[in-house]
C-alpha cells in the first residue's frame, strides 16, 4: 500500500514538473555531461581562489631554480611511511660544456608540507591582503609542483593564476555574443523581411573570413600601450565578433519556428501584447536552448585566446593566460628539454573537453518535450 | 464601426487571403495563392455551422481570418456586440480588436502545440482571465477552478504542466481557456480530428453540453463529415477558397446542389452494406489555388461540367429555402444526397 502511494507521488512530482526541473532530471543521466559539469565547477572555483591555492607569488624569481622540473611529492623516505608529504630539495649541475643546467633530488634536504601555511603575501581579489596558502613549504625550502620556467618562476601558481584570464575571456566574450546575438537574432527573426535579409548577409560574410587572420589584424590594430585591462576587453571584443554570428542564427531560427506555434497564437487570440508574448511564450522557450549554445561557444573563445596569445598577438607578458604561458613553449628545444611548460596545453584541452561533455548533456536536455 | 447593422450574430462578406508568392533575391510577388477567395457567410446566434473541405482548401484560413490572427486581404467580418452594435473586425485597432477577442476566442486544431509546455495549467486557463484584467488572486482561483470543472477535469491537475495529459485532456484545457473570457463566440478549428474516436465523441459531447450552458454560437471547422453532420446546424461546403455550398445540415445531406457535395457525401462510410452508394471517385488532381482554372473550379473533376462550366465563373445564388450554391447547373441536376 505504502508502496503505491509512493509511486503515485512519484509520478505526480512528474506531472507537477517545469521545464527547468525536467532538463535536470534528463542532465543527471548523461554520466559524461555531469562529469565535465564537475572539473569545470572546480576549476572555477580554483581560479576564483587562485591566490590561496597556489603556492607563492607569480612573479617572484628564484635564480637559482631556472627550467627546474616538477617536484615530486613523497610520502616514503628510507625510513618509511610519513602521513605527512613532503619534497627534496634540488640539486643543480651544470654541464661545463653545453650549459645546460639538470637537476636532481637532493636527498638530504627534506621539505615537509603544511597546510594553511604563511607564504609570499598577496591581495585574495585584490581586496583583502593576506598571506596564507592552502599549501606550501617552510620558508628556505621550494616546491615547485609544475616546475619552473626560463626565469625560475613557479608554474602552478603561474598555471592557476593564468586560468582566471583563460576561464573568464570564454564567459566574458561569450557574453557579449549572448548580447549582441541576441539583439541581431531578434530583430532578424522578428522583423523579417529586408532587415532580416540584410542581417543574415552579414553573418555569411563575417563566417566566410578565416578567423585567425581576422583577429591577427584586429589584434595587431590594439594600441600597443593599452594597459593589459583594456587588452583583455579589446581581445574578448574581438573574439566576439566572430561569435555572435551563431547565436544570432539560432535565436532567428528559434523564433521564426515558435511564432507559427500555435499556443502563440492562442496567446495572441486572448489578446496577449507582443511585449507579453515575447517575454512569457518566446523567450522561455528557447532560453535553453541559448544556454546550450553558450556553453558551445565558450570552448571556441577559449582557444582564440589561447591561440592568439600564443601567436604573441593576444595578451603579452607580464598577464598570464594559458596561451601567454604556453608562449614559452614554441620551439622544439624548450619541448624537447623542458616537457613541464607544455602543462598549460593540457589544461586547455581539459576544459575544452569539459565544456563539450557539459553542452552536449545540455543539447539532449534542453528539450524535454520531445 | 460600420453603418449596416446585421441580424446574425456574425457575418461575412467578401473575405479574402491571398498569400504572394515571392521569388528570387528581391523577393518579387509573381503571384498569389488565393486561399480565401471571396466568402461570404453568416453566423445565427446560438447555432453551429460546420465547415467542411478538403485539406488545403483554406478552412483554417477562413477561421484564422475571422478572428484576425491573420490579416485578411480584402472582405468584411461583421459582428454583433452585446449591445447591439455592428463591428467590422477587419476595420478594429489593435486596442479595439483586444477588447473584441473577449468575445471571440478560438479552439485549436493541435492540442499539443497549442499548449504552452512551459506554463502549469493554472496558468494556461488563467491567461485569458489576467490579460483581459476580468479576476485577480482569490477570484482569479475561482474562476480557474469552475472552468476546469465544466470542461470536466480534476482541480487538483491544477498544478500539473501540459505534458501530464493525454491528446482528450489537453484538448479540454483548451476548450476551458477559450471559455475563459465568456466569449459569445468560438471558431473550432478541427477540435477533435486529432483524436481518438472514442475520445472525439466525448469532447463533441462537451462541445454541444457547453454550447447549451452558455449559449455559445460555434463555427466548426472539419474535414470529416460525420462530425459535422453530428454537431451542425447548418454546414458551408468549401472547395479551393470558396463556399461551394450552404445549407441546413439534413437539407444539405439529403439534398445536395452541388456536384462537389453529392462526391463527398458518397464518401462517408456506412455501416449497412445494402446502403452504401456507389462512391464518386474524383479525377485529377485539387485545383492549384495559385493558378485556379478558368470558370467554375471544380469543373475538371465534375462530372455534370459543361461548356458553361469551362469559361464562365458560377455565381452564388439560392437554390432553395435557406440553401446556397455556387454551380450554373444546380437547378437542373438532380443529385443524391445520403440515403
């Protein structure tokens, strides 16, 4: 008895469910989608934290430790098990003739980790100074998790710290394609006509331009002592640019498919306004659909950044993104010797990945009464 | 406002839809298809008259111009207000046509896609109501509750969102919002064709139950003759664009003037086999409405056609008490009706 009772409640939790409620519950399925939903809400909040969780200043230089590689983190020396991890120091050795500099664990020094620790001082959101780490070494020791670069700075909290640029470019261009495709979309699609024609020649031919070339002339266009604030705005401007084009599409698309609905018309009928109409039956129909193609169109944001910051056009030193960092990487020397600098790379395609698994879980769910 | 004051409760003169054909880059017009081509009709209070074609035969056209969903291209909508005064709709501003749609409301064809999936059903009956600003929070509740009531559903669904109920149950909660308003009058544009049998008898039951109750006057629109012969008063035969013929429905169905008629009720399937009539099979194709051919419409397919029928465009005229007829040979024919 109680059995079908909870069934039937069930079944009208079903019945009493919104369309947000029934995107999620077909979301949870896609096991991909909702793993690529979890590395992406860690990295973010990685990133709003990065201060804290890396090691120490990004632009302190150790001299001493240049290209030196990652450190490994250990739990057994010779004597044993530790629960707490630690790392060895570095012992550097010049080659006499070639210069080149190899390190190897110096099995005498021994570093422990702490948590919480008092390290190089910082402002956590440039607000509230502070100096604490999630974690780090006493002071006279060095952990270098990611290794070093050409200057012997630390490249995890180089990374962590580049991912606020990389993760927030994709959100911030997105969001301006989010406007101006939906403005231009709108129009198109509701006016029709002229207009509409107008607009979707625009699109074709904004399409038909290879995109590199066209952010390498508009990056090379920025003045070059713009202060890295106005860049990053002036290179999400020119990401989207290219971006909204999609979006505009889609919401033309949406709309011309939902105005010969026929709960539009019903809506029309009992004397609905177009404002009223717009807002109440059009817009929550395909607002999830936008949602969707968002989280598509971050990926690509992402990776013009990278792109162009790798071609040296977008971002420069002394801002860090992942293309800055991966900048580094360009020729086959630092590659072949110095395999650490490519980490960047790595992340990038993570979060590339993650997004894809994510949007395409929101493509299947996005409507749920088909 | 227009000067002739009307009888009927709604009337039509006239009316037009051509949609252009557009071609090439500057979308130029070449042409038009005439989906509604010059109709004129008349609704008495109270009544039902059915209105039957083929599909693609400008139906629902016709209803959607009537209520002005869509613009007519020519033509007048007369309707008589509550107070007595003659409106043409196709004249109204937007704020006029608003306060007109209070009496006028509509019943879709599709109960699918004529349901909001993202509102609760609450909010699809209330719609009307808070538009209209007729009832606000606790009588705005009320007024949900006894619509629900009479289209025969359970109050407690109230919460529940369209895709909770079946084809028949959908269709109820669109026959409740179009009652939402008190309209006088609703065009049904095939309400129950996307139904089950079974379930169409019972929304046309309802149908005619809720005509009674609150003196509705209903323009039904099908394809299938036996509903319509089940629910109308008096029904409009319609071919290509036009009324071919209207009349009382027995009228109609024992005595019909029309060659187009007499093809159609040959095809309504009976159950006694001694009954059924040799059916008419029509030749060829429904005449193109972008490119009509000269003279009557029907006459390639008509099997009385002659050479009248091929030049010269037949005209509407009555061909008895109460019963209309576009054909030059509809006094002469003698044409078999359902027996």
């Amino acid at each position: 008895m109680k059995n079908k009772q909870d069934k039937t409640s069930l079944e009208e939790k079903y019945y009493i469910a919104s369309q947000w409620q029934l995107m999620w519950r077909k979301f949870k399925k896609h096991k991909l989608a909702i793993f690529g939903g979890t590395i992406l809400s860690i990295f973010y909040f990685i990133t709003i934290f990065c201060g804290f969780f890396s090691t120490q200043d990004i632009y302190k230089r150790h001299t001493q430790y240049i290209y030196a590689p990652p450190q490994r983190i250990h739990f057994f020396d010779e004597k044993g098990f530790h629960l707490r991890p630690f790392v060895y120091g570095l012992k550097r050795k010049i080659d006499p003739v070639t210069f080149r500099r190899t390190y190897t664990e110096d099995r005498t020094k021994k570093y422990p980790i702490y948590f919480f620790t008092h390290g190089d001082k910082y402002r956590l959101w440039n607000l509230f100074p502070t100096d604490i780490h999630l974690f780090g070494v006493k002071s006279g020791g060095t952990i270098f998790i990611f290794g070093t670069d050409k200057l012997g700075r630390d490249l995890f909290s180089r990374n962590l710290h580049a991912a606020r640029i990389s993760l927030s470019i994709g959100l911030v261009g997105v969001f301006l394609s989010f406007i101006l495709g939906c403005i231009l979309g709108g129009i198109s699609g509701y006016f029709g006509g002229t207009v509409d024609m107008v607009i979707q020649r625009v699109i074709e031919f904004l399409i038909s331009i290879p995109t590199i070339p066209l952010w390498m002339c508009l990056a090379a266009a920025l003045p070059p002592h713009w202060s890295p604030i106005k860049v990053y705005f002036g290179i999400t401007i020119i990401l989207s640019i290219v971006g909204w084009c999609g979006l505009a599409r889609v919401v033309r698309g949406k709309l011309l498919e939902l105005r010969e609905e026929d709960f539009v018309m019903a809506a029309k009928i009992a004397g609905a306004t177009d404002y009223r109409i717009i807002t109440r039956h059009l817009l929550p129909s395909f607002l999830s659909y936008l949602i969707v193609n968002i989280t598509l169109a971050i990926p690509s944001m992402i990776l013009g950044e990278t792109s162009l910051s790798f071609l040296g056009l977008g971002l420069q030193p002394p801002v860090v993104s992942w293309g800055v960092l991966l900048q580094d990487a360009q020729n086959v020397r630092s590659v072949a010797l110095h395999p650490w600098l490519l980490i960047p790379g790595l992340f990038v395609i993570i979060t590339v990945l993650a997004f894809n698994f994510m949007g395409d879980g929101l493509r299947d769910a996005a409507d749920p009464y088909k | 406002m227009s000067e002739d004051n009307i009888k009927a409760l709604l009337e039509i003169k006239n009316l037009k839809k051509y949609f252009y054909i557009e071609k090439g880059f500057w979308k130029k017009i070449v042409g038009y298809i005439k989906a509604v081509d010059g109709i004129n009709l008349y609704v008495s209070k109270g009544e039902t008259l059915g209105l039957v074609g083929e599909s693609g035969c400008g139906k629902t056209t016709l209803g959607r111009c009537i209520l002005r969903a869509i613009e007519p291209t020519g033509g007048e909508v007369l309707f008589r207000t509550e107070e007595g005064i003659t409106v043409d709709i196709t004249q109204l501003d937007k704020e006029d046509l608003r306060l007109i749609r209070k009496d006028m409301q509509m019943i879709f064809q599709d109960p699918y896609s004529s349901l909001d999936p993202r509102m609760t059903v609450f909010d699809i009956i209330g719609e009307p109501i808070v538009i209209n600003k007729i009832a606000e929070g606790k009588e705005l509740k009320d007024r949900v509750k006894d619509l629900v009531k009479v289209v025969g559903l359970n109050v407690k669904h109230l919460k529940r969102y369209p895709h909770a109920f079946s084809g028949g149950q959908r269709q109820r909660i669109g026959i409740a919002r179009a009652l939402a308003v008190n309209p006088k009058f609703i065009v049904a544009d095939e309400p129950v064709s996307a139904l089950d049998v079974s379930v169409q008898a019972q929304i046309l039951n309802l149908m005619q139950d809720l005509q009674k109750e609150f003196n509705l006057t209903y323009l039904f629109i099908s394809h299938d003759l036996s509903v319509i012969e089940h629910i109308s008063d008096r029904v409009a035969v319609m071919y290509v664009g036009k009324v071919v013929e209207l009349a009382d429905t027995e009228e109609l169905f024992f005595r019909p003037k029309h060659p187009y008629t007499e093809a159609l009720l040959s095809a309504v399937p009976k159950l006694d086999p001694r009954l059924r009539m040799e059916r008419i099979i029509l030749l060829g194709e429904v005449a193109n409405p972008a490119n009509p051919p000269p003279g009557c419409y029907f006459h390639p397919r008509c099997n009385y056609a002659k050479a009248i029928c091929k030049n010269v465009e037949p005209e509407w005229q009555k061909v008895g008490p109460d019963h209309w007829a576009t054909c030059h040979r509809a006094g002469e024919l003698n044409l078999r009706g359902v027996t």
